[in-house]
C-alpha cells in the first residue's frame, strides 16, 4: 500500500512539473516572437526613415541659397542660349613699337659723347630738347676740331666765290667755274651755320627731332662717336605692333584671321585690337628659320596703358561659326583639373554640373558638354555658390544599435 502511494505521489510531481516546463517554454516562445516583431517593426519604421529622407531632399545635391544672400553675394543667373562663336587660335606673342613711331638720334659730328638732361630709357622729351653734347676738346684728331674746320672751309670758300665774281667779268673764267665756286660756299655757310649755332661750351648739341619718349640710349657717357653713329632712339608711343607667333600646323588658318584679343603678362585686362583702331597688317608665308612659327603682325593705338616689349597671351579670332553653346569664364570653377559650373534648379537651389570645354576667346567659352539649351547657370557668383554648397552640406544618417 505505501509502495503504492509513493509511486502515485511521483506521478503527481511529475506532471506538475511538466505542466510548468510546458508553461515556461510557451512564455519564451511568445517572448522570442515579441522581440522579433518589435525587430521587424523597427525595421520597418528605419525604411520609412530613409524613404523620408529621401523625399524631403536631405540627401541629394541641391545646394541652398537664400535669394537674399544670392543677391547680397552678387549672384548673377544667364540662360543658356546657342548662338554664333569664333573660331580661336589661341597663342602667345610680344608687343612691339610701330617702326613709323620710331627716330634715330645721329650724332653730328665726330668726338666725345657727354650726356645733358640725364638722358635715360623711359624720359619724356620735346622736339628740340638737347640730348647730348659731343665735343672734340683735347682729343687729337686727324682732321682738327669739327667746328674750327667747317669755319675755315666757309672762310675759303667765301674767298673763292668773290674772286670768281671778279674774274668772270673780265671774262678769264667760266659760267661753269663761278656756279662751282658758288655751290661750294652755300654748302660750306649751311655746314658752318648748322654747327656754329649747336655750338656749345661742351661742344656741339645734338637734339631730338622730334617730341616723345626716349626708347633706347645706345651710347654712354665719354665713349667716342663717329659723325652719323646713332645715339638714341626716341618713340611716341602712339602705335604699337602686336605680333603673335602661331604654330605651322594652323599655317591654313591664317588667312582667316580677322582680329585679336591679348591679355599683357602685367594685368588681367583683355584688349581687343578692334576697339583699339587696330587691323592686322600682315602674316609670314612661311615659318622663320630658327623656330617652326609664322609671325602674324597686327597694328593698333596705343591707349596709353600698354607697354612695349611685354609679352602677351593672345586670342586669334577667325570665322564665325553657328549654334554654338558658350559661357561667360566667370561661370568656371575648377576642382582637380575638372570643370565645374552650377545650374540654378529653382529660386533657391543650385546644383553643380561638370563641363567639357571647348576654344575661349578669352571672354567666353565653348561649352561642348555639361549644359544645354534652357538651364540657367550661374555666371557671377559662382565661387558663393560653391561655397554655400559646403556651409550647407547635410552629413551621412548614421545607425548605432
């Protein structure tokens, strides 16, 4: 009977303690499904989170500005437009003096070369002005003193010409003699009045012919000069030449060349021969010996603020040619040797474009990818905008469980 009891009462503890197995596992069971749908459900929410994002634009790649900062920064908007372009020959050149601008300053007289006015590159000088003072004094010369001696060729040949005026009348010359003897006293009174009146305490003057500016002294102070050796060269800097070299290779291209833009190594100003009275005067038919370019020479006025001999980066324009897509270079920024300019989507927003380019002008640019007809780009400004671009940068969404 007890052996029974025992046995009964283990069946009891048992199945009790199955019950509450089965009631626990059933607990974790609902516990795990719990966790993994609030997992789904967080899943599902974090999707919902991007979608938003994405549709509110946070992560894409307008750049915002206000209107009021826009204008504040000077922005300007152009809408692209294909119309007529030029062909360009871009190159490099130098600009020179126009030979017709240019006088040599002779000496007059053998001797030695003593400077007055402090004669130097650069000095501004009127028709007239003394230069230079060349004197003789203690130098032992073949012929004697330049001015000692044409004044006593003009004393003899003074005397010859009136004892000639005596002795044609009583006919023991010629006709012929007397107009000899004449001649040769007007030449020698011109030679002895042109130096006895640039005659000097320093010597005999030489002066400038004519008003400008001193362009090159070729002769310093005490060197030794024989009569017709040039001194200096005096420019009035009123027409220059620009000549621009261009490679063989547009050897065909030449003769279409209408006019040029230049730009000066010293300024970032951009002339246009037009607008300077200028026209091209003539091109090489051939390349020069020692180099493989052809000289093309254009002549123009000078406006006062180009300097001769400074070098140029020249723009040689030539023909026409249609439907072309160009922007202003100020609509430009360059990262890494790439191309950039930003495209106005709305009132606010901006949007960066990578560009293919084509020839400059040195003004405007061909656009040959990146733009077409109907987007308004940016053209002044572009730099704010560009900055504006990084101020307003959205950081990545980022997850941490």
């Amino acid at each position: 009977m007890l052996k029974r009891f025992s046995y009964y009462l283990l069946s009891v503890v048992f199945v009790a303690g199955m019950v509450a197995c089965g009631g626990k596992s059933q607990d974790h069971l609902d516990h795990d499904h719990d966790h993994e749908h609030a997992e789904e459900t967080e899943h599902h929410d974090h999707d919902s989170e991007e979608e938003g994002h994405d549709a509110k634009g946070a992560h894409t790649d307008e750049i915002i500005l206000s209107a009021e900062k826009a204008r504040a920064a000077g922005v300007k908007v152009e809408e692209v437009k294909p119309g007529v372009f030029h062909g360009v020959i871009h190159t490099s050149g130098k600009v020179m003096s126009a030979s017709c601008d240019e006088t040599t300053v002779v000496a007059t007289i053998s001797g030695r070369v003593q400077y007055k006015n402090h004669v130097s590159e650069g000095l501004k000088v009127a028709a007239g002005t003394t230069l230079f003072s060349i004197t003789s004094a203690g130098m032992q010369l073949a012929d004697g003193d330049p001015v000692q001696r044409s004044r006593i060729d003009y004393e003899r040949a003074e005397r010859d010409y009136t004892r000639a005026k005596i002795l044609i009348k009583d006919k023991i010359i010629s006709e012929k003699d007397l107009a000899v003897a004449k001649a040769e006293y007007e030449a020698a009174k011109l030679t002895y009045t042109s130096m006895k009146r640039t005659r000097s305490e320093g010597g005999v003057a030489v002066s400038a012919p004519r008003g400008g500016y001193v362009k090159q002294c070729l002769v310093n102070g005490g060197d030794y000069v024989e009569a017709g050796q040039p001194l200096a060269i005096i420019t009035q800097n009123k027409h220059l030449y620009l000549r621009a070299e261009v490679a063989e290779r547009h050897f065909g291209e030449v003769n279409k060349i209408r006019c040029a833009k230049f730009r000066t190594s010293y300024s970032n100003r951009l002339y246009d021969i037009t607008d300077m009275g200028g026209h091209i005067q003539s091109y090489g038919r051939s390349a020069e010996v020692n180099n493989s370019y052809i000289p093309v020479i254009f002549e123009f006025n000078n406006t006062g603020d180009v300097v001769q001999g400074s070098y140029a980066e020249i723009y040689l324009i030539t023909q026409d040619r249609s439907n072309v897509i160009t922007l202003p270079l100020t609509a430009l920024t360059e990262e890494q040797g790439i191309h950039f300019v930003y495209i106005q989507v709305d009132a606010e927003g901006y949007r960066k474009q990578e560009v293919t380019l084509g020839e400059s002008d040195g003004e405007r640019v061909e656009i040959l990818t990146g733009v077409k007809q109907g987007d308004r780009v940016v053209t002044k400004g572009a730099m704010q905008v560009r900055l504006a671009s990084a101020s307003n940068a959205i950081p990545a969404h980022n997850h941490n469980h």
